[in-house]
C-alpha cells in the first residue's frame, strides 16, 4: 500500500520506517528542509537504536523516502498519516493541535480518490471530529474517512514495539477504512497482534488513559519508595512482592525520581485539562502530575542530604540526564530539576551521558561535561546516578573511589547493591531501601 507520513519526528519517522520495512511504499513530509536533508544523507534527528540502519536499508530498497512538499505523496496515497507534534499549550496545559489542523487542511487540498486519513499524534477527545470537519469543509468532494490510530511506542524500543506490539487500536465509524488499516497491518499477522477496532473518540481516549495509568503506577511506587524508607521497609522487595501478582504486573514499579520523556507529561496534563472541560475531573490523575513535578525537585533535595546537609562550593557528578536510557530526548528528565536543585544549592555540577548531552546543552546551563563517567567523577565531592543506561550499570567503584574527592554515591535508580558499594568506601543512598 501507498503512505504518506505527515511529521518526521519520533512517531512519524519510526512508524514510517516500520511500515516500509513491511513492504509498504512510504513517504515521510517534514516541513524542515534541513532536516529531510539530513534523513536523506543518512542522518537521524533522533537517537533510537536500530533506527539509523532501518532507514538507510528501506531507502535504499527503494520503499522509504522524504520531502518537504505533501502534495504529490498524499496524492498517491491510500493511507496519510498525521504525525505531528501536540505539545502542552503554554498558558493552559491543553494540547496543542495547530500542527494538526495545518496539516489537515494541507491534506484536504492534495487527497485524491478515497483516503484514509489518520490521526497517529496523541490527540484529546474529538480531536477526529475536528479533523474530519476541516477536510469536508475545505474539501466537499473528498472521498475519505478519518480515522484514529494511536501509537504505544517506547523510546528505546520504538521498533519492536512496532513490529511486535501488545495490541493495535483503531478508531473507526467507518467499515471500508476499518480494512484499510487491517491491510496495512497485515504483515504482523504471524505476531498474532491484536487489532482492537473501537469508535474513534474510543481510540483517542485509549491511548491517554494507557499512559496515566502508567504514570499512576510510577508515582504509586515512588510514594511507597518514600515510606519504605520511614519504617525500614526495602522498595525493592515490595514491587516484587505485588508485582508478581498478574492483577498488578511488575512493569512500572521500579522506584526512582519521577516519570519524564515526551508523552506522560504532557498526556496527564491534556486528560486532566479535557476532564475539566467535561465537568468530570480525573482526581487521581491530577494528584500524580503534582506528586510527581514535587518529586522531582525532592531528588535534589535528597543529594543534598547525602552530602551533610549542603552543597555550596562542592563539585556534583551526574550521571545519566536523559528521562531514560536508549534514547537523548531531555524532555521533562528528572535530570532538569535535580541539577538545578543542586545549582540553587551553590554546587558546580559536571555530567556524562552516552548520548543526551547535546540536548541537554539546550535546557541547562552552566553545567560541564564529561568525556565519560570515570572523568565525571574527577574530584568531585558526590555522584549522583539518575539515568540507569547499562554503561553505568558495572562501573569500577574502586576506581570511582580513588579519582572523587569525597567517597558519596547517590543511586536515584537503585542500579546497586547497598552491600557492595559501601564495600568498595562509600557512603551510599538509594531510593526506598534504608
């Protein structure tokens, strides 16, 4: 089948790739000229493993390729993909969708024959109303169906994520382009994945009521993390003790500084906001966000517990920025508000990680960077590990030891033993374990 993927972003690109590496002919429309320049000379936008060598493969098999222009792609397409950014809405927390009406619009003009349109951004409730309003609007002769199709894709395993999914939600009012999207996710038949078809404000709803859930049981955790630490009880032991009932699940329940990333955020804020518009708030849901933007900021604090009570003048080693590992996207990381914390405290922060430190220069200032965690750790008076990337899973601790001016490892993450690092010197302090 023909698809045009409108939005070269996270979703955008890593949906277009998959579906070409399925046999599908894609094209992949960004509005950024240096950036369709860059996907064209091999270049991702983006750091996500197996990302780089999937696109360079399918381009070259000659199923995948970009542009700047939509016309002639949407056109020829029978699927056309809305993939673009819906950010928070500064002022209200409200989902941001202009990209998503501009880009409407632009399809209304371009479709030829029958289409499907779909709605792959994360968007509120109705959001395929409005959509489907603006094309026969712009366009009264059209002959589509919009359609919502949300994604569930982790950063750091957006393509097997695709390829092998849990389920596949789509939103429908109408029979023929309900088959249109059986098609196009024929090949993952033989995975035996699910395809749930629902009424499109269904599908929309989905997809943020899958992630609050999830961000509730972060926060759930981490809260318990905390009164471990009051009565002497071990987090750890406790996510596995409820974890392993299949009521529960143990994903999710892995204490440390609070959720990040581009999609929790801003979708518990936006089911909060579209609640609110309802007259039927989300109490749960607005409880999380809070408890969660204060955690973050408490990590800070908790650095600075374990350094005797302040950290002026001292030298704090960060490890890990990103929200999570496998991936650079700084949005919303705990690392923010814990390096400002300790900026505010009068700390001089340095920091090391395998591949966010080029996004990380753009939301935090007068922080140094490290070549590795070895030379992060030179002199420094603490270090604080806040992303659990397996490069810092083994380090030497001895060797940590021998080049820090002061013995304090700081594990936001749990990624060590108690035992082992007070062993090797140190003074240790890790989240819900005493």
């Amino acid at each position: 089948m023909r698809v045009a993927m409108i939005g070269s972003g996270y979703v955008g690109l890593v949906s277009g790739a998959c579906f070409a590496d399925f046999g599908h002919e894609v094209a992949c429309i960004d509005k950024d000229p240096a950036k369709i320049a860059a996907l064209e000379a091999g270049r991702m936008p983006i750091y996500e493993p197996g990302l780089d060598d999937l696109v360079r493969r399918t381009v070259a098999q000659g199923r995948l390729a970009f542009a700047t222009d939509l016309t002639d792609a949407v056109a020829a397409a029978d699927a056309v993909f809305i993939a673009v950014g819906t950010p928070s809405r500064r002022g209200d927390g409200h989902a941001d969708l202009s990209y998503v009406v501009a880009a409407a619009r632009e399809i209304a003009h371009a479709v030829r024959g029958y289409t499907v349109v779909v709605t792959k951004s994360t968007v509120p409730v109705g959001t395929g109303d409005e959509v489907e309003r603006i094309i026969r609007e712009e366009r009264p002769d059209a002959e589509f169906a919009v359609v919502s199709n949300p994604e569930f894709l982790r950063e750091g395993a957006a393509i097997a994520d695709f390829k092998r999914p849990d389920r596949i939600v789509v939103g429908a009012e109408d029979a023929r382009a309900a088959d249109v999207m059986r098609e196009l996710y024929r090949p993952l038949y033989l995975n035996q994945a699910p395809i749930l078809v629902t009424s499109r404000r269904t599908a929309e709803l989905t997809k943020y009521a899958a992630n609050a859930f999830l961000a509730t049981k972060i926060t759930f955790i981490n809260e318990i993390a905390d009164l471990c630490e009051k009565v002497g009880a071990d987090v750890q032991d406790v996510a596995r003790g409820i974890g392993l009932d299949n009521r529960i699940g143990a994903k999710f329940l892995h204490a440390g500084p609070g959720y990040g990333g581009s999609c929790f955020p801003k979708d518990t804020l936006a089911l909060i906001k579209t609640a609110q518009d309802a007259e039927c708030p989300v109490r749960i849901v607005e409880t999380v966000a809070a408890v969660n933007d204060q955690r973050k900021r408490a990590m800070g604090r908790k650095v600075i517990a374990a350094c005797g009570g302040s950290v002026r003048g001292k030298r704090i080693a960060v490890l890990g920025l990103t929200f999570k590992p496998n991936t650079d996207d700084m949005r919303d990381a705990p690392s923010i508000a814990v390096v400002q914390a300790l900026q505010d405290g009068g700390a001089t922060v340095v920091a090391y990680d395998p591949e966010g430190m080029e996004q990380a220069r753009t939301v935090l200032d007068d922080v140094a960077y490290a070549r590795d965690p070895y030379a992060c750790a030179e002199g420094a008076d603490a270090l604080v590990l806040v992303t659990e990337w397996d490069a810092f899973r083994a380090l030497d601790l001895k060797r940590l030891r021998r080049v820090m001016a002061a013995p304090v490892l700081v594990d936001l993450r749990n990624v060590y033993r108690p035992d082992e690092v007070r062993e090797a010197g140190f003074t240790y302090a890790s989240v819900g374990r005493a």
